[in-house]
C-alpha cells in the first residue's frame, strides 16, 4: 500500500469514526480522545489529517449527506409525462432518504448545533448536479405553469424532505387517516396544489 493510499484510508476511517459518534451523541458531545479511541489512531495523529474537529465535521457533511443518493437516484426516475415522472421521482426520493436513518442527525447538528453555517457549501455543491433532472422538466414545459423551475424543485425537494421528517418523527403513533395513502396525497398536492379547480376561471 502507497504512503497516499494509507493516508486516504486513515482519513476515511477517522471520517467512519467521527460520523457514527456525531450521529449517537452530537457534535459538542463528542471529543477528539473520544474519536481518536473509535478510530484506533493516536490522538495527535487525527491532527496530521485535520486542523480540528470543525473541520472533520465539515467532511463528514459533505461526504455522508445523502444528496449523494438522491440525485443520483433522481436520474432513474421515468415518466412519459411531468405527472409521471414526479411520481417516480418522489417515490425515490422518500425511498433514497428511508435507507439513511442517520440523514436528521447530520442536519439537526448543523441547524442546531452550527446554525446551519456549511449549507451553503452544500447547496453549491448540490445545484450543478441538479441541472440533468431540471433539464427533463424543461423538455415538458408545455405541461408547466410558469414557475421558476429551480424554484419547482424546491418546493419539490422541500415537500418530501418535510413527509420523510414527518414520517420519522410521527412513526407509528399518527392516526391512521393521517397514514393512508400518505405519498400519493403529498404528490397530488404537489402536482395540483390543495385548493378546488374553477374550470370558469
């Protein structure tokens, strides 16, 4: 094994360590002698890979965040309309999102614990990838209302964030009317908005 490829695979086991303490117990709850012994590294050699601990949390964000996934995943979404293809596009999503239990960890210690002071370097990273799904709503625009459709897939991404936040939070113990059909509701809503349509209009 190369001194380089040692390296990286003393950074990503540090990174493994840092994410699984930070998820169990916090950012502020957890300490570098803490990492150091999860890692199996010597304290001060977390040092020759990191300047601190902010720093290794900043890694763990960009490298554990699960835009990794969804974007990925929003790729295979098929549809031969818009109708279509939110459908499947938000199904993977809330799926995507359901394999990462850890996701409202990671961004309750962001929001909470930093303010959300790394976001914008997440959503920086996030927007060039999103063109190629942006994109396939442009070939069917014909079907839109005239909306920004980087705002469109806001209020996407931010609608089904908020059903799998509320699926975790409420888990088992909603009503059962509040469960049936759950996703198919928060698509129609999506897709036709909550309020009756006025054909006179």
């Amino acid at each position: 094994m190369t001194e380089t490829s040692k390296g990286a695979q003393t950074r990503d086991t540090i990174l493994e360590a840092a994410h699984d303490l930070f998820v169990e117990q916090g950012y502020h709850g957890t300490s570098m002698r803490q990492l150091a012994e999860r890692a199996d590294i010597a304290l001060g050699g977390i040092y020759n890979h990191f300047q601190g601990k902010e720093a290794i949390f900043e890694e763990v964000i960009m490298k554990y965040h699960p835009y990794h996934e969804v974007l990925s995943a929003l790729q295979t979404a098929r549809g031969n309309t818009v109708e279509e293809l939110v459908r499947d596009a938000a199904s993977i999503v809330v799926e995507t999102l359901g394999r990462r239990e850890d996701f409202l960890n990671l961004m309750f210690i962001e929001f909470v614990e930093f303010e959300s002071a790394h976001i914008v370097q997440i959503y920086r990273t996030i927007y060039p990838q999103i063109t190629a799904f942006v994109q396939r709503l442009v070939e069917r625009r014909d079907e839109l209302r005239p909306i920004p459709l980087t705002v469109m897939l806001r209020v996407f991404l931010g609608l089904f964030i908020s059903y799998f936040i509320t699926e975790v939070m409420l888990a088992n113990e909603a009503f059962p009317e509040f469960r049936a059909n759950e996703l198919e509701h928060f698509v129609d809503i999506f897709l036709h908005g909550v309020l009756v349509s006025d054909s006179t209009s």
